[in-house]
C-alpha cells in the first residue's frame, strides 16, 4: 500500500492552472524526484504536501491519514529549501537541536540526536560555529542535519543545491542518498536538472505544464521516452521530424511523425561506408563544431544540410579534425519513433 498519495489534485493561481489533475502514489523509503522545466507546478505539488499552498481541489494522504487540510505542523514533515533558513545567531549545535527544543525532549536526548545528526553530515568540528562561518554547501549540511535530527516520516527537498557548485553540489547528493538509505526515510526531491534526477532518484515523475508526463526508474526514463517532451527533457538527443529524418538518412520510406536518436547512439570513424544495412544507417558528414565536455566530446556534425550532434569517449588518438570529412553509423534499433508530438 503507497504511503503517500495525491489523488486528483488541482491548483490554480489567477486564471493559471498550475496543476491539473495530479495523481502520483509513492511507497514508504522510496526516493521520488519531482523532475521538470521551471514553472511546471513541480515546487507548488511539494509546498502543497507540506501545507504551505491549499489545494483547490483533490485529496493528499500519508500513512492512510487525509492531510489535505491539516496544518503543516501537523504533518511531521521537514522540509529544505533553496534557502537555507538558518538562524545567524546560533550555532550550527543550536541550529540543529531548534527543532528538537519545540518537541520539549529531555535535554540529554537533544544532545544525543545532535551529536548523532553532526556526525551523519561531518559537521563534527563545526558543532560551535555560525551559519556565516559555513561555506555555502556546510550551511546546506546543517539544514540537512536539522530535517533529519527530528524523526520526521517524510524528508522534502525543494531544489536545495541551486546555489552550489558542480563539485559540491555531487558530494552532497552522495551524502543525502546515504543518509536516506541509513534512515529509510521517505524523500521527495524537487529538480529541473535531470542528471541530478537520474542520480538520486529510485523513481521519477516528469511534470510538465501542471501535468504528469511519464513516471519510472531513471534508465526508463531515459531508454522507454513516451513523448517528445521526455525525450529531450531526460538527457540530450537528435530530435528530428520525419522530412529531417528523411534527408539525413537519404531514406525512401519515412513514417510520418518524429525521431529521437541519442549522440552516445551514433558511431563515427574516418572509413568510408556510405551503404544501409539491414541494422544500420550510414551517412556521409563534415565536423562543424567541436565541444569537449569532460570524458565526452559533442561533435556537430552537418549531414545533408542537417546539424546531428555525436558524443564520443574522449580518446587522445582518436579525435576528429573540425571541417574533417566523417562517416557516421546510426542503430536502426536505437532511434525512438513518435507519432506525435
């Protein structure tokens, strides 16, 4: 039985419906990434679980209990936000025991969760300093500590690393993925960035315009697209219509509708091989541009007057040349058809 359910919910301000007909069920100790573009109503589904935005219309439960118009403290839940929301005059100590302070515990149990809550986010040589001593991702660490020290059944993330560099921002979704799984708490986690949502999530729930898109594990996400939305939102592809698609493979017999191929999908060498076979499409092309990202290097290719982009492993001896004459394989097997968009 799911733990957390929102049934039919809808939320509109103004004359904008900001949701429209929500239905997702989550199951205790999963985490759930709430994945889409700015404004798709993914933060207000969240501030609405957490009692700070009232539904229009709808029904939310946890744990079996209608919540849909308790007060927000009567949901324990704890959530983050971009904004940290720490006191300045506190110790990252007191900061954390805030919490615990308002459930009036002894006060060698708030010591105890403390000490406890510091050393699951490796703040323990940071118990006496303030917030403005913190570097950006400390300050997120101890917003983290203060959710958890207070046992609530839910933990709610709204976007908390937008203000983090790359770097950190990694580290600390392998910190709060550990901890989740230490404490078995059920997370819901707010993001526009979809690699951040393919790394953390156990399931995702795509939103887009208010509605909910596709749901599923990340890699069916990413392999199993049901719209072009999903597509191109869950990682980058070669979203071509059918009359692109028909130039680029020099085809006969296109179906009307549109393609998706992924760059990591298509091969590329300096042999010629210009004839289709029963697998594969083999196209002719020249390098146009050439952008290194990491361990990968994006190729823009120009094919029958068509840009297509392709990733490869960045190899030392195995670069190709801007303006270089290409050749490149395309898995009849991998391209991802939609009739619509």
């Amino acid at each position: 039985m799911c733990y957390i359910r929102f049934e039919n919910i809808e939320k509109s301000f103004d004359d904008r419906k900001v949701l429209d007909n929500i239905n997702i069920s989550i199951e205790q100790g999963e985490f759930i990434t709430l994945l889409g573009p700015s404004g798709c109503g993914k933060t207000t589904l969240l501030r609405c679980l957490a009692g700070l935005v009232r539904v229009d219309s709808g029904k939310i439960f946890l744990d079996n209990r209608d919540i849909t118009y308790a007060l927000p403290k009567e949901r324990n839940l704890n959530m983050i936000f971009q904004q940290y929301s720490l006191f300045p005059t506190m110790t990252v100590a007191k900061n954390i025991a805030f919490g615990l302070k308002m459930q009036k515990l002894e006060q060698a149990e708030i010591k105890r969760r403390v000490a406890n809550a510091l050393e699951m986010v490796d703040l323990v040589r940071s118990e006496n300093k303030y917030p403005g001593q913190l570097s950006g991702g400390e300050q997120q660490r101890v917003a983290l500590a203060r959710s958890i020290v207070t046992k609530s059944k839910v933990l709610l993330l709204d976007e908390p690393f937008s203000a983090i560099d790359a770097k950190l921002r990694k580290a600390l979704q392998i910190k709060i993925k550990e901890i989740h799984h230490e404490l078995g708490m059920t997370t819901i986690f707010v993001t526009h960035d979809q690699e951040e949502a393919m790394r953390m999530s156990d399931r995702i729930y795509l939103i887009n315009n208010g509605k909910v898109g596709q749901m599923g594990s990340p890699m069916d996400l990413y392999l199993n697209p049901e719209t072009t939305f999903a597509a191109s939102f869950m990682g980058h592809c070669n979203l071509l219509s059918h009359e692109v698609f028909q130039q680029v493979t020099a085809s006969e017999h296109v179906k009307k509708g549109f393609y998706a191929i992924r760059p990591e999908n298509i091969g590329m060498t300096l042999q010629e091989n210009t004839k289709h076979t029963e697998n594969n499409y083999y196209v002719k092309g020249i390098v146009k541009r050439i952008i290194p990202q990491g361990n990968i290097i994006r190729y823009t290719i120009l094919v029958n007057g068509n840009l297509i982009d392709v990733d490869t492993l960045f190899e030392v001896n195995n670069q190709f040349a801007r303006n270089s004459e290409v050749y490149l394989s395309i898995d009849k097997e991998l391209i991802i058809f939609f009739d619509s968009v």
